[in-house]
C-alpha cells in the first residue's frame, strides 16, 4: 500500500550580531529567549559560538545544568555571557529551530548595555535587523528587548525609539 509520511515544516531562526554591545569587555549576556512567549527547549538550540565568559550563572532561584548554557536550559534566572573579542559585528551567534513561524522574540538580558542590535534570519531570510544596540545604561537589571512582526522584509526603523514608537501607535 501507499505510505504517506507527514513532514512537518521547520523554522531556523538565525541570531547574528548586527551592531555590537556597547560594554566595552563583555559581549551579550542574556538571561533567556523565548518564541512568541514560549521558553523553546535546549535541543531547538544550536550554540554556535559557545559562552566563554560564563556558561552559566544563576540569581538567586536559579539553578545551572552542568554543561548547558544558562540562556537555553530553559531557567529564566540563569545567564550566559560572551567577551566582547568572540562577538564581532557579523557572528552567528545561535539559531533556533521550531515547527511554528515566530511573530514575535522576546530576550532578557543581564542589562541594557549587553544587548546587541541583531540580524534575525528565517530559514535563511532576514526578517529583523537592527541598526543600533541597547545603549549605555546599565539599569535597569534584567532588561528585556521584544523583537515584533517579523516578516520577509526589513523594519524600516533605525532606532529602538521609533520601533516602541510605532507599536505604540499600532
């Protein structure tokens, strides 16, 4: 007889560091990442340039799996932190593989200085970049960045500002 398998479709999503940090050490340093709300498991994470400032730290009520990144072991009060010299402008830093298209990309990072202006690829297509990084500020500790409406067309924003601005005005 005729044997149909049932193939389902996946979505890699790219993370490449556009716009490097502004610390001047440390590279990012992100608590978690999470697709359209949802903590994606370790094994949709591929790490392609691994921690090397830490793997994992914990805050208090956080707990680190030996040998797992603390952004990806699905504990949203663990950390991993790069140094600057492993994250240039132009690093594949992680990709994440999930069987729905993503609409929205939300990541915690330890503070605003520590997160990078991304380029976000979909199944090798850019849909987010972005062309300035979060800044100097050291406060407020965590700080979450919501990447919106991701789409197979660059957002035509230049700064954070004009985003928030625009999804406000939504």
């Amino acid at each position: 007889g005729l044997v149909r398998s049932a193939t389902a479709t996946l979505y890699t999503y790219d993370f490449i560091v556009n716009v490097e940090n502004s610390e001047d050490s440390f590279g990012p340093v992100p608590y978690y990442v999470k697709l359209d709300g949802v903590l994606p498991s370790v094994d949709q994470f591929t790490v392609h340039v691994a921690p090397d400032q830490t793997m994992c730290a914990a805050v208090d009520g956080g707990s680190c799996v030996a040998g797992v990144a603390g952004f990806i072991d699905g504990d949203e009060l663990t950390w991993s932190a790069w140094y600057k010299t492993s994250t240039p402008a132009g690093t594949l830093l992680f990709s994440i593989t999930t069987t729905a298209r993503v609409s929205q990309i939300e990541i915690q990072y330890h503070r605003p200085v520590y997160e990078p202006g991304w380029l976000i690829k979909e199944n090798g297509v850019e849909v987010y970049r972005e062309s300035t990084n979060g800044g100097n500020d050291m406060e407020p500790s965590p700080m979450t960045y919501t990447y919106y409406n991701l789409r197979v067309a660059p957002i035509p924003f230049t700064t954070k500002s004009e985003l928030k601005d625009a999804v406000v005005a939504c």
